[in-house]
C-alpha cells in the first residue's frame, strides 16, 4: 500500500508531465502510446504499466526529491 506522500509525488510526477506538453496533448499521447503497449504486450496490465508517462511516475514516486531535479520532458527517457 503506497503512503500518501508517495502517491501525492506520483501524482505531481504526472500534472508536471501534463505542464510540459500541455494537457489535451498529454492525453492523446497518452492514450495512442496505451494502445501501442496493448498491441505490443497483449494485456491491459502490462500496456498500462510500460506506458512512458507511468514508467516515469512508478520508478520514481519513492523520491520525494525528484521533481526538483527532474529534467524538463524526463518521461521520453522511458519510451
């Protein structure tokens, strides 16, 4: 079960991922790079969790520090 403070950072992690390219934007890629994963890896699951904005969000929610430092457009690393 994830803290408050851990789900609030990775919750944060994803509004600065909607700043950087706005949010109807965030959302469309969101959703044409989900289909993409599901078509790649075969269940809702896996397709939902390998999606770039999440990978981000999971691997670094821990670190309450992240955003920070965390470069501008960090998420395209974890495509």
């Amino acid at each position: 079960m994830k803290t408050n403070a851990i789900l609030m950072n990775h919750e944060k992690i994803h509004l600065r991922q909607q700043i950087e390219i706005l949010v109807i934007p965030f959302y469309v890629f969101y959703a044409f790079e989900f289909l993409t994963r599901l078509f790649q890896y075969k269940t809702l699951n896996l397709a939902y969790q390998n999606i770039s904005f999440d990978r981000e969000a999971y691997l670094k929610e821990k670190d309450l520090d992240y955003l920070k430092s965390r470069p501008f457009c960090a998420f395209i690393g974890y495509l």
